[in-house]
C-alpha cells in the first residue's frame, strides 16, 4: 500500500480516493499573481510571524520580478490540487 494511503488506513479511514487535479489559471495581472502567490500560500503563515509589514515588500519585489520576465498582464500559471475523499 503507497504511503498517502497507508496513513490514512491506520488513521481508520476507509473508501478513501486521492485525486491530483490541474488546472491553468485564467489570465491576471502580475500584481495579482504575485499577491496570490505570497498571500494565498502557506508561506504567508512565516511571514507574518516574522513581520507582518513585509508582505507589502515582498508582495512588491514578486510583483516587479514577474513584470521584468513575463509583462504586466496576462499572465497564467499551472495550478495543482491533491484532493482527498474518505469517510470514517
């Protein structure tokens, strides 16, 4: 039995289905990817136990970088999900 599944069989899971799902985001701005990426990430959790005033900083510089190599807009990304169903 693979890993995932183990862990969740000794959990006393039961008719448990893993499915990776991607997707390609829609078209966005690099200020919006970039807000997405260091907000909507679980890295945001270290950063703002460090010092929430450098999301703005490093919301920023992302920002600046993605501009620099790709433009201002339209910009799309892969995205990945691994979805869990179980019951108990």
């Amino acid at each position: 039995m693979a890993m995932p599944q183990r862990v969740l069989a000794e959990a006393g899971f039961r008719d448990f289905r893993i499915e990776v799902v991607e997707k390609l985001s829609g078209p966005s701005r690099a200020d919006d990817t970039a807000t997405g990426l260091v907000q909507g990430n679980p890295v945001s959790m270290a950063i703002a136990e460090r010092d929430p005033l450098l999301f703005p900083v490093i919301t920023n510089a992302i920002a600046a970088a993605l501009k620099s190599r790709f433009g201002e807009a339209d910009l799309r990304a892969p995205l990945r999900a691994i979805v869990v169903q179980a019951r108990v």
